[in-house]
C-alpha cells in the first residue's frame, strides 16, 4: 500500500503550505507524502517559515514555492487528499483543483501578511506552524487507511476547525 499522498494547497506556496508540507513529511514518514503548490506561486519560500521549521528541527532541503500545475495532468502524482489552506476569513481567495480525491479546507491566517518586527513575524509564523501541527497530529491520528472518503471527508473537515486553544472534542 502506497502513502496516503496529501497536498496543501494556497495561493502563495510560501508559508503555509510550505509549513504543512515539510511538518507532515517529518511526522508521517512512510505513512504519508506531503507536497504543496499555489495557484499563484511567489517562486521563492518564506525565510521566516524556514527558520521557523529548522527552529523546529523539520527538514528543509527541497522546499520550494511552486505552481500547482505539476499536480495536474500526465505525469502528476496521484493525490488522496487535497486541503487548502488559505484564509477565508481575510477573504482571501482559495484555490480549486479538481479530480478524484478527498478535499478539505484548513483555513489559517498568513504569517506572511504580518508587518512589523522581526519578533512579531517570527511570534506569527510560530503560532501557525504550532496550529498546522496541532492539526497534523489530528490527521496522523485517523485510521486513513481505512476509511470511506466520506468519513475521512468528514474527519478532515473537522480537523480543519480545531483552533488548539479549547478543542475539547475528538475528531475521529
């Protein structure tokens, strides 16, 4: 059985989802492939969002800010989940990729909109990637291997409302 092969999707690929790639690649070795895109790449990633996964002790050799295109069409990896990761809220637009795949959205604040200092930037990539983690071992914690897309549907989405602050309910 192959990994269950997850993309984090937004519109950038320089935070977020960069972030949501690398951290479930660490914690899921073998069991799950992370990739991420955007639809409108920045072309390069975040400096505070690798600091902030080197602080982390998370690999960051190979991440880089790119086009969902490479996950669309001949040659594209075949994907079981799908989850955006841009922020709603700020009406931001989110991006849609279609096939034949589980979709969720995990909306998440930019750290990358944050202006300020240094200190602040780096307090905000870390309250993301804290929530990005939070929200991954929620996911490591589902059966993925063996539920109906409609419970594991079900499942994401609800992994994609916990906020780590007072999430008292289990997902699963």
């Amino acid at each position: 059985m192959h990994p269950c092969r997850v993309l984090f999707i937004c519109t950038g690929n320089s935070a977020r989802s960069i972030l949501s790639e690398a951290t479930l690649n660490h914690l899921g070795k073998g069991r799950f492939e992370a990739y991420s895109a955007g639809s409108q790449p920045t072309g390069k990633v975040n400096p505070y969002a690798l600091e902030e996964l080197a602080t982390a002790g998370i690999p960051i050799d190979g991440l880089s800010s790119k086009s969902w295109d490479r996950f669309v069409g001949e040659g594209a990896p075949p994907l079981d989940i799908v989850i955006t990761v841009c922020d709603s809220a700020a009406s931001e637009p989110c991006p849609v990729l279609f096939g034949d795949f589980v979709r969720s959205h995990w909306g998440l604040p930019d750290p990358a909109a944050v202006k300020g200092s240094p200190v602040a930037i780096n307090e905000a990539f870390r309250k993301a990637h804290m929530l990005i983690t939070y929200r991954l071992m929620a996911l490591l914690n589902l059966p993925v291997e063996t539920m109906s897309p409609e419970d594991l549907k079900w499942a994401l989405d609800g992994i994609g409302a916990l906020t780590g602050e007072d999430d008292s309910e289990d997902v699963a």
